[in-house]
C-alpha cells in the first residue's frame, strides 16, 4: 500500500538529503523526540525509586513517546488521504523523506574516506570522531577506517531499511514510531547507570524493531559485495547488539578485512572480539565500502519496486 510513497521518498532523500539550510533553520523532526525522552527522562528517572520501578517508568516513558507519536502521525495520514485527492501521495512521500538517511549517511562517511586517502590522518580523525562514540584522539589509520566502515554499515540498517521496512508496512506511523524508538535507544538505552534501568524498554523494544530489519541489510550488503556469507553467517553473533552484528558482519565479509576488535571508550579500553578476517581496512576498503552501500541502497530500491509491482499483479 505504502510503495510507491516509499519509493518517492527515497527520491528525495537521494536528491537532497537533509540540507544543513533546513536543518538550521527548522531542526529535525527526531529532535522533538529527543526533548520528549529527555524532559520524561528527567522528571521519572528518580535514583530513589527501586529497579524494577525505574524500569517500568522507562515502559511508561516508552507508552507516551510511541503513542503520541503514533497518534499524530495516523491522524496526519488520514487527513491527507481524506482530503488531499490526487496530491496524497506526493505529500505523504515529503512527509515520510525526512525518516530515511541514505544520502546523509554516505555525506558524512566520504569526508573520512578522503581524508585518510590522501594521508591526513588528523583530519580523518576529527571526521570520524563526529559519527563514532569511541575515543578516535589516538586510532591509526586502520582504527579510522573500522570505525567509519562499522558505523556506515550499522547505520545503514538504522538510517535505510529499517525506516523503509517500516514505512512500507505502516505508512507515516510505521516509520516514525519506528525513528522515536531508534531515537530513544540511542538516548536512553545504555546499560551503565543512571539509564541502565529506566533505558531498558528503550534498548528492548529498538532491538525488536530491528530484529528483520537488520538481517534484510546484511542480505542487501552480501549480495551488493558479492561475497560475505561465510563471515556474516560465523560472526554476526561477536556484537555486542543481536542486530548490528549482521551488517557489520557482511560488510567485513564483503570487503574482506577485520572490523571491531579492540576499541577504546572515555579511556577505558574494551576488549571487543574482531568480526570477519583478513587484512586491515584502509582508504581502498572504505572506497568499496562506499560502493557496496550505494549499491545496497539500490538493491532496496528495487526490492520496493518488486514488491509495488507484485501488488498491482496481484490486484
């Protein structure tokens, strides 16, 4: 039902992304999500309260954010498609464009890639230190390329098929319950405290929205990289995340390097275990990585043709 908006705002994303002109002058629509989970965050996270009350304030906070988000974005579609007639779906594409970040993911991936490629290791630094959590002060080059292959990798389940998954199940409210939760993970859903009680919906019902989304993508990288099924299949499970193993885990077999391994965060080294083998990434591997991400994306594209044309057949 849902395709051909999906498709249209894949179009537009591509073409333009998220411009920084728009972004300064009217924010993102996630960042309405983030003051929501912050100011509930604020106000029910109280240290005095036992565990399993904090956990269920976290559920509670979780109720409100996805319910209200829900709400509008169905009350939003259904007027649309009420009352717009012919212009319906090319709203409801402008309206849904904003959830997809296909073309932002690689803009801020290529600056990192050009920078190592031709030596200033600074520069690649401070680039990928602006996508990545992990202290980058001191990574080598082979440091600098993991961590910008991983993260466009990973992102790309997050940021491309997980939003288009659920915008073509949902409409509007697919996609951006589906945002609410990826942002509440990223804000509250961390296992240290004072969030590892109050985050734990958070993580919980994200790895759930993840769970077949994460696994389309790293089908989408594999088949994209021609290769990769053996590492994907043996390695996916070396994450940390049930979900983000299975891209990054493609993306290593595809390209043929080591990704993850040990990674340094706020000083403190942890020993994370490497996913696929071979040799080291570099500037070369963040290249093909950037192809095989482009080519991934178009592989969805025509994934969500398919299924357009298959409904018309059948209809």
């Amino acid at each position: 039902m849902f395709e051909a908006v999906a498709l249209g705002a894949l179009v537009i994303d591509a073409l333009v992304g998220w411009p920084g002109w728009l972004y300064r002058g009217i924010g993102h629509p996630v960042g309405i999500f983030a003051r929501v989970i912050g100011t509930l965050e604020q106000r029910w996270n109280r240290v005095e309260l036992r565990p399993w009350r904090r956990r269920l304030a976290g559920l509670a906070g979780m109720a409100v954010l996805l319910l209200g988000v829900g709400g509008a974005a169905f009350a939003v579609q259904a007027a649309i498609t009420r009352l717009a007639g012919d212009f319906a779906t090319l709203l409801l594409m402008v309206l849904a464009w904003p959830a997809l970040a296909q073309r932002s993911l690689y803009e801020h991936f290529r600056p990192v890639r050009q920078a190592l490629g031709r030596g200033d290791l600074a520069t690649a630094r401070r680039a990928v230190a602006m996508i990545v959590g992990r202290d980058t002060a001191r990574l080598d080059g082979a440091g600098v390329a993991r961590a910008g292959i991983e993260s466009l990798a990973e992102s790309f389940c997050d940021g491309v098929i997980a939003p288009l998954f659920w915008l073509v199940l949902g409409g509007l409210p697919g996609v951006w319950i589906y945002k609410a939760i990826n942002t509440a993970d990223s804000l509250i859903g961390h296992p240290e405290p004072p969030l590892r009680e109050y985050g734990w919906a958070a993580a919980r019902i994200d790895d759930l929205a993840n769970l077949v989304p994460a696994r389309l993508s790293a089908v989408l990288v594999c088949i994209a990289g021609g290769r990769g099924w053996g590492v994907l299949w043996r390695d996916h499970a070396r994450h940390a995340s049930p979900n983000a193993g299975w891209p990054e885990a493609a993306m290593a077999g595809a390209l043929g390097v080591r990704l993850a391994g040990p990674v340094v965060y706020d000083g403190v080294l942890v020993d994370k275990p490497w996913i696929g083998d071979g040799r080291e990434a570099d500037a070369a591997a963040m290249r093909r990585a950037g192809k095989i991400y482009i080519g991934a994306c178009l592989l969805a594209w025509l994934a969500v043709e398919l299924i357009k044309g298959g409904r018309t057949w059948l209809a």
